[in-house]
C-alpha cells in the first residue's frame, strides 16, 4: 500500500501564490524479508539556480500517499541581485562625525582666544 507516492517539491511567494517546481511518481520494491519494517529514503532535490529576485519565498516537499499527506518543514530563500552590494555607511558617519568636532573644536579655541585680548 504505501510502496507507491509522489513526491513534489514547490514554493509559495510572498503574496501566498504556490509555484510547482517538480513532481514525480515512486514506485519502491519491497526487498525479501523487509515486509512491515519501517524504512527512511532520502529523496534530494537541487534548485541549480534561481530566475530572479521574485524567486524569494519559502521551499516546500511534500509527499502523498492513498490517504496520507506529509509536508516537510520548508526552507526560505532569499534571492539577490548579483550586483547587490550591502551599503555600510560607518565610515562616512564616522569621518563627518571627526570632522565636525575638529571644526568646533578649532572655533571654540579661536572664540577663546579672541575674546582674551
């Protein structure tokens, strides 16, 4: 009974749309002496590479027997641009940050300075 099921691999977008990315029917022959016996086989599935940005979402597998349904946990992915590049702007904040207190710092001695003749 539960030698024949699919398996599907699929993902459902951020607006909850699911996009079917593979199916396919198994057929698994039961070895002598095996009948009853519980059995794990794994079943991988490579997504080679991704169309676009809009391929972000999470990854499901789920396989389905007569009356059973088994839908795996999920993995999300989040797709880039090739060209992105993580903007950090620490060194420009810190830069600003030294320049401006050089500039009051050499003010405010100037001021003293000035108001003491």
């Amino acid at each position: 009974k539960y030698t024949k099921f699919s398996i599907s691999y699929y993902w459902i977008n951020s607006l909850g749309q699911k996009t079917s990315i593979y199916h396919r029917l198994e057929n698994v022959p039961i070895p002598p002496g095996k009948e009853n016996k519980t059995a794990t086989i794994p079943y991988d599935y490579t997504i080679t590479s991704l169309a676009n940005t809009s391929s972000t979402g999470t990854y499901y597998c789920d396989v389905k027997w007569d009356d059973i349904q088994i839908m795996g946990k999920g993995v999300f992915v989040l797709a880039r641009d090739t060209v992105y590049v993580e903007t950090f702007y620490v060194w420009e904040i810190l830069t600003t940050l030294t320049v401006l207190l050089a500039v009051l710092s050499i003010t405010a001695t100037a001021l003293l300075l000035w108001r003491r003749k």
